[in-house]
C-alpha cells in the first residue's frame, strides 16, 4: 500500500549539470523513497514519481505484462548446432 505523502506549499529547488544532463536538487521535505524515479511531462511541468516496487510475484509478472514486446534488436541470434561429439564412458 503506498505511503500517502502530504500536500506541501511550493518550494524553490536548484538545478546544476551532471556531465550532459540536468539535474535538480530536491529540498529533504520533498524527499522519495529509493534510487529511481519516473519523470514525464505535462505541459510546462515536470512530474517526478517514485517508482513503485512490486510488493509480491503477482504484481511483479502484472508490471512485466505492461511492458512493451521486444524488438528484433533484443533476440537472441540463431546458433547452429553442432554435432555431438563422441564420448567414451568406459
């Protein structure tokens, strides 16, 4: 079950560089839980949301089936097989 988080009054944050990509300081009060994050758009607005953690198997295969199928860049090649080799066992 998710921890409900409390409304807050806005907070001005700072943003730096990290190499080539932006990134923002959050204030303690905003802080989320774990090391990851979703982030999307809407309008002018970035949305930061913490990434929920499967709480059990079920919910975990029910996130696995919300993921898109894989492209043909993600299959495995074809791999001849190669004959057996002959073993002497005695």
């Amino acid at each position: 079950m998710p921890i409900p988080m409390p409304s807050t009054r806005p907070k001005e944050a700072k943003l730096f560089r990290n190499n080539r990509s932006q990134a923002v300081r959050i204030p303690v009060e905003f802080e989320l839980p774990g090391d990851r994050v979703l982030i999307h758009r809407e309008g002018d607005k970035l949305i930061i949301e913490p990434v929920k953690t499967p709480a059990n198997i079920l919910e975990l295969l029910a996130a696995w089936r919300q993921e898109p199928p894989l492209g043909p860049e993600d299959q495995f090649p074809e791999i001849d097989d190669m004959p057996a080799r002959p073993e002497d066992i005695f």
